[in-house]
C-alpha cells in the first residue's frame, strides 16, 4: 500500500526531506503522497519514515492502493532503475 496524508497535517514540513523517493510534496493546503513513488520505505529502511516522524500521526495506509511487500519491492527496484 501507499501511504496518504490527511487533513490532519499541519505542515509542520518534517515528512517530506525523510522521504527516500522523493514522494511527499506540498500539495494545495496540506503535504501530498504520490502513491506512484511511494514504497512504504521499502528498500531503504524497516519502517516508513515519514510515519515515524510526523508529530500528529496523520499518515495511515492508503486504502485504495492495496500493495504487497513483493509489489512495494517491485515497485522500489524498479524507481531505482529509473535513477
């Protein structure tokens, strides 16, 4: 799965440079994950590290991109091919 960020955010902008692949950005109001880079971490570290530092834990699981561990290893091979 990819993650999201919700409404909750307060743009407290602590997610965004611990992001391996470059998927959080500021969106319109709030800081956006694009689902598309987005591995959970898979790759570069055990956990997701946007999770473990934002201060009001408003980065669940994405429910509508519903990824396995070999999907998110896939998926993170294949952005570092690209780089």
């Amino acid at each position: 799965m990819a993650l999201l960020i919700t409404d909750e955010c307060i743009n407290c902008d602590v997610c965004e440079p611990e992001c391996p692949n470059g998927a959080i950005s500021q969106g319109d109001e709030i800081y956006v994950i694009d689902p598309d880079l987005c591995t959970e971490c898979v790759g570069h570290y055990d956990t997701p590290q946007c999770v473990e530092v934002c201060p009001v834990d408003c980065i669940p699981k994405d429910p509508n991109r519903v990824e396995n561990q070999d999907q998110l290893r896939a998926k993170y091979e294949k952005l570092m091919a690209a780089k």
